[in-house]
C-alpha cells in the first residue's frame, strides 16, 4: 500500500491516476496510523514552499512523515514535494523543510524568463558511478517541469539526475537510500514518467 500524502495542495488526482494505471495500490490520507503501516509515501505538491509545510504542520503530518522514513519507508517527493525533502527554501521568506536531504531550496539563478515551464532532458552526470534507481530502464528522456525554484548543490551522498535551465544545470533527481525526489513531474511525462513511477512502485514491494 502506498500512500499519497493528503495536505490539500497538489495536482493529487493526476499522481492518483498515474499510479492507478500501472496498477498500484494507492490510497490518498493524512492518516498517521494508515501512512505508518504504508509500504511508500508520495509527497506531491504544486505551490510555495513555505505554505507547503504550513499544511504539513497543520495536519500534524511532518513528524509521522519524519519517523516513517527513519524506519525505512520508501518516499517519492514530487515538485514542490521534493523541494520539501531539503532543510531549507528561501522562497518568499526563509522556511524549515523536512531535513531528510541536506540541501537548500533557492530561486533558479538564471537570466531566462521564470517559471521554467516546458520539458528538458534528464540525464546522470557521467562521473556518476551508478544510475539513480528511478531512472531503471530510462535514458536520457525529456521529462515536464513547472517551477521557479530549484537544488543547484552536488553531493556525493546522493545519486542524482541533472536538467538544464539555459546554462544552469540544476538537481532533477535525487536518491539517498530510501529517499527519493524528482523537479520534474512524472505524472505529466509520458511514457518516461510512467516507466518512473513504476520504477518506485517495484522499490517498495
């Protein structure tokens, strides 16, 4: 069972359906006792960060979210989803994120109009010893992003994927153990998202 985290704010029905169409068994809740016991969590999100996490607090949802990735539940963090995984965005104001990837949220630096809106490619870097697990099966695909804000900052720690916004290569994709996150919406991707997701659907099997 996995669970699409309900916050009300996210284009929830479109990663409901993605998710239905390869046959997972996906529940929407803000439950805590339903999203303990769940095989993987979904984070989506459309919008600001810091109202993201507002919504989080308001549901009490940050800290069953926390405790279930500490155990080793899978987690996909989708847009501003995935933002939220970072400790940090300094979107309109400063606000906390979820401190499960050691990363900053900051404003694309580019001189190209905002939002990013259309796809990019998606690719590893080629020092990247090992392909990110989402990207099982997937090779330099296009994939959609809507968004202003973004991770530039590489670690070592994580497997990930790039985009590039005219010059600037920034985050696509990240995976450390059981966290995952994708900028970009594979809901809206076509035949690569679909693969994706069902990429992470296998993973918390």
């Amino acid at each position: 069972m996995i669970i699409i985290i309900d916050y009300e704010l996210g284009n929830v029905k479109s990663v409901m359906n993605a998710f239905e169409y390869i046959g997972s068994n996906i529940i929407l809740s803000r439950d805590p006792e339903l999203i303990s016991k769940a095989s993987g969590i979904v984070l989506p999100g459309v919008g600001a960060f810091g109202e993201g996490m507002k919504r989080l607090k308001k549901y009490n949802l940050e800290d069953i979210i926390q405790k279930s990735v500490a155990k080793g539940t899978p987690i996909l963090g989708i847009c501003l989803g995935f933002q939220m995984l970072m400790n940090s965005s300094i979107e309109h104001e400063f606000n906390n994120g979820l401190y499960l990837l050691n990363h900053e949220v900051i404003r694309l630096p580019v001189t190209e109009r905002l939002p990013h809106i259309g796809w990019s490619k998606v690719y590893s870097p080629s020092e990247l010893n090992l392909k990110p697990n989402l990207l099982k099966g997937i090779e330099n695909e296009y994939f959609y992003f809507v968004h202003n804000y973004g991770v530039t900052i590489n670690s070592i720690n994580e497997k990930y994927a790039f985009a590039k916004y005219g010059t600037l290569s920034f985050a696509a994709l990240m995976e450390n153990k059981n966290i995952f996150g994708t900028q970009f919406h594979p809901e809206k991707s076509g035949e690569a998202g679909i693969c994706l997701l069902k990429n992470f659907n296998d993973i918390c099997l």
